[in-house]
C-alpha cells in the first residue's frame, strides 16, 4: 500500500459522501481506491463542473463531498467551483496531486497552497507516509468542523511513499465538534429585545438551517413571522406565518410585512445586501439582531444593535428558556388572524396577478415556471443559476423543505447550473432535479449533459432562452437605449436540438400547449434529462437583478 492508497482508504473509513472529477495520471490511484472501498465516483467532463457538482452534493446531502483533480492545470481548471464552495463554506475536499517540490520544470508545477488561498479555500497538505493518516484526519476536521473548502495537496512522490505499516484512525476516534452555545449576557439581552418587541421576524440562512424547531418554537412564543434567505427556502415550509424568501425574491406581501417589523433577528444569515435588499427592508427604527457563529461576521454587511456568537440552534433555545424562566409568557405578537389570512391569500408569487406578455412566438417566463410548477413532481429539488431569469425558478417553482433547493451564487457566477443540479440530484436520489438556468450559463455548462445522460438521471433543464446576455441587456440599456449591444446578444439556439444530440430529450416551448409534452416525457417514467428550450418573452429587465447592480 503507498500513501495515495492509504490516503483514499482513510477517507471511505471516515465516511465521506461522494467524489467527483476528471481522472488524471496524478489522481488516478487514490479516485480508484475510494471507489475500491465503496465511494461513489461521478466522472465530470471538466473539473470546473466536478467541483460544483461535489458543492451541491455535500450541500443536498450534508455529507463531506471530495473532489478529485489532477496537478496543476486539473486545480486551475476547478478555480470557479472551489471558490464559490469556499465563500458559501461548503464542507468539501478537493484531493488535488500536486508536482515534487524538485519538479521544478514541470509543466504541471505551480504554487497550489496559494491558489487555495486566492479563493478562499484552506490549503492542506499530505507530508509523508508517517504523517498521511494524521494529515488526512485534519483536513478532514477542518471541513467538518470549521465549515470550510479544505484542498488537500498529495505531492507524487509522497503519493508514491511505501505505506505498508501506517494504520488507518478508526472514524469512532473522530469526535464532532460540540455546537457552541451563545454568552448568557447575550442571551439576556436578546430575550430583553423580545419582550419588548411587537412585530419581530426572523430570518433564517444557511446557518440557520438545522435549526428549524427551534427557531420555530421561539417564534411561536414571541408572535415572531418567519423567513430565510435564498439559500434556506423551504425551511419554514409548515408553518402558517412563513413569508418566503426575504430579500430580492421576497413577494409584495413579505416584502412589506418584513419592512414593518420593529425587530429583525437574523439566525445564520448574512443579512447581506441580497437578502435585505440594500437595507431597503430594514424600516426606519428596526432593532437588528445577527447570530452567527463567527465574531466577524457580526455587522459584516450593516449596522445591527446585538450580536451574538452561537449556533443558531443553541442560541434560539437558550432564550426561549430564558424568556420561559422569567415568565414571559406565549404571545401573539405579528401572529395575528389578519396576518394569517393576508399570508394565505397572497404571500406566494403564484398568488400574484400579473400582465401575461406571451405572444404565440415567446412565453412569459412566468406563465412558464407557474406551469411547470403545477406538471412537474412535489418531490423535487431545484437548483438555479444565475442571470437576469433566475427569480423565475426561485419565486414560482415550491420545493418540499430546505433540501429542496440548491443556490450556488456565492461567487455571483453564471454556469454553475447544470453542475449544481447533477450534484443536487445525486444526494437526493427520490426526489426529481430540475434546473433553472439561461441561455447563456447553459452554453457554458453543456458539456456535462453528457453526464447526466451517463448517470440515467431525470433531470428537466429548463432553459430560459432570450439569446442573450440579458441581465447586461437591460442594466446597460435603462439609462442609455442607444447603447451598442452587439456583444451581449447571440443568435438563437435551438437547445432542444442539442440535447437530442447528448442523448437527452428535448422539447421547443413558444406556448403553453407546448408544455403538454412534458406530461408525456413524466409519464414515461423517463431515464434521462429533458431539455426544455423555453423562447422566452423580454420582462424589461428583472427589478431583482436591477437591486443588485447597484452593489457592483
């Protein structure tokens, strides 16, 4: 056994979820033992989709995601997934090889540990055959307990080390890191806040996400409304005061409801420009309150009045106790019946009137989503990527809860789309992936339709098609319509077309009768991607996109 086999069985020993990548003769021998002791290889054809896909996986699955790479141009290939994995704190592992420190003529040498850096991942390293197993178990640790991208580099002639004698660290060794529980200083103030608070609402983001009972039984005592960020859609999905969304995507009625609220509490959430729109929600004399888990994220992104270091978990349940012993009894708050019944009738964006713009030759984008929402299966997961289309799939196609929904926009890319729905889709095998992606981020990605043909998997690819650029179509074109926009408009594509040609189906949609054939591809009880080419009508530029141009 050498090191790059000790390494790879380590890694199935401790439980790691599922590795994707390209195949190269630097990482061939450890891609081959992890899948000898039971991990799942997914082979990519490019390492920038390996990396987002093994993002979604671990994100869809909460399970450790590997990545496997070749030295050198197989990392800098993967740069765009490992770093939108890194700002959204994936716990990932990217086992990159990496040439001998006397190689220094190779083609493939390159500084890897500050490539990790650059994009905000940690770099790790496999030293030697006596230390491979304790190197691997760190890197490990720091995925899983700090939250982070970790790039593991193996250097070939420390791969190729003789490991006969090392044993692996039996996985029961590896104690998790117990959740932090917040100050009780901070505890009591926010209970203070609370008590006095009349209209409070939370919001929940990624860190918020497993926390859901908690942060639920702490609403209904304090008459707290509840939201999430993009990234958490669906984890209030039960409850009667859910609003959705909170940010660029939040409906007319969530949007007002959060703007007049006299406290905000962010459990895990950034409470970043996206998600308060610039602040635009925050109403004037709204107390903000931000629990995260890291000191300097508190007030990273705008003022607050009380932050408090915790998991949100702990920290939602630490206060409800609080407010309990000091008999600060249930109320009903901003849970009121006429709240109840304006979030009934009209808090979805499918309850939202809106003047249909399809002509017979292009859709309205929403006419689209809204039914599609009604064809498609309950049991789905949606990933999304980005582009002047993308609150399309994010406010009209309903996911089943939190694991339903797959963002990658933390590094604001366009083409993580189809990566990110073929890792989503793997992680939740009974549930149906579907895609909302554009023209232009579904030409850069196309390439790994090839893999969801390979994989058998039913995957709807709905294309919303406007041969352009159309986020830049439009921001570049509100204050200045003669502008030259020969360099973000395309000629059409037919992508139907196209996909028939990976292996998958594919359907022309101009008009809603031509959705009917996406009732015959489900009831064929299909095995392989559906691309819908969705000619889509232009909605003038989407206002959610417009927000965000003003942060660039």
């Amino acid at each position: 056994m050498n090191v790059a086999q000790l390494v790879g069985r380590t890694l199935a020993e401790l439980g790691v979820g599922h590795c994707f990548g390209v195949v190269g003769s630097g990482n061939f021998t450890i891609t081959n033992t992890l899948m000898e002791h039971g991990v799942p290889f997914t082979a990519a054809r490019h390492e920038g989709g390996a990396a987002t896909m093994a993002d979604a996986y671990s994100r869809a699955s909460g399970q450790v995601a590997l990545l496997s790479v070749h030295q050198g141009c197989g990392l800098t290939n993967a740069a765009t997934g490992i770093g939108e994995a890194a700002k959204s704190r994936t716990p990932m592992i990217v086992l990159a090889a990496e040439a001998a420190p006397s190689a220094v003529y190779s083609n493939f040498a390159m500084d890897q540990d500050g490539f990790a850096a650059s994009v905000y991942a940690v770099p790790e390293r496999v030293h030697s055959a006596q230390t491979a197993v304790a190197d691997t178990i760190r890197a490990y640790r720091r995925a899983v307990n700090d939250r982070r991208t970790v790039v593991l580099n193996l250097p070939l002639n420390v791969q190729a080390q003789d490991a006969a004698d090392q044993q692996v660290v039996a996985p029961a060794t590896i104690a998790p890191a117990e959740p932090i529980r917040p100050s009780r200083a901070s505890v009591q103030a926010l209970a203070e806040l609370l008590a006095g608070a009349k209209r409070p609402v939370f919001v929940a983001g990624r860190g918020g996400r497993g926390a859901r009972d908690e942060i639920l039984a702490l609403a209904r005592h304090t008459g707290a409304l509840v939201a999430t960020s993009a990234v958490a859609k669906g984890l209030f999905n039960e409850d009667e005061f859910n609003l959705g969304i909170s940010g660029g995507f939040s409906s007319p009625l969530a949007a007002e409801l959060i703007t007049d609220a006299d406290l905000i509490i962010g459990f895990g959430c950034a409470l970043n420009m996206w998600t308060m729109r610039h602040g635009h929600l925050i109403g004037a004399g709204t107390k903000i309150v931000q629990i995260d888990l890291e000191e300097q994220s508190l007030g990273a992104n705008r003022p607050i009045d009380l932050g408090l270091v915790g998991d949100s978990a702990e920290c939602a349940a630490d206060v409800l106790e609080a407010l309990v012993s000091g008999n600060v009894e249930a109320r009903e708050g901003y849970r009121t019946a006429a709240v109840a019944v304006r979030i009934k009738e009209s808090i979805d964006w499918n309850q939202v009137d809106f003047e249909d713009l399809s002509d017979g030759q292009s859709i309205d984008p929403r006419t689209l989503t809204k039914r599609l929402d009604e064809l498609l299966p309950a049991e789905r997961i949606v990933s999304v990527d980005s582009g002047n289309f993308m609150g399309y799939p994010s406010q009209f196609l309903s996911v089943p809860d939190e694991f339903g929904f797959c963002f990658t926009q933390a590094f604001q890319s366009i083409g993580l789309g189809l990566y990110t729905a073929i890792g989503a889709g793997l992680a939740q095998p009974g549930r149906m992936p579907v895609l909302g992606t554009g023209d232009g981020g579904f030409h850069m990605a196309i390439a790994e339709l090839d893999t969801a043909v390979r994989l058998g998997m039913p995957l709807v690819c709905i294309v919303y098609n406007d041969a352009a650029y159309g986020a830049e179509v439009h921001h570049f074109g509100i204050d200045n319509p003669e502008a030259d926009m020969r360099s973000v408009k395309f000629p059409d594509t037919d992508f139907a077309a196209i996909g028939r040609g990976f292996g998958a189906d594919g359907i022309t949609v101009r008009t809603l009768a031509d959705l009917d054939a996406v009732g015959d591809w489900l009831d064929s009880n299909p095995s392989r991607p559906l691309v819908i080419d969705a000619k889509i009508a232009s909605d003038s530029g989407s206002w959610w996109l417009a927000e965000a141009f003003k942060g660039h």
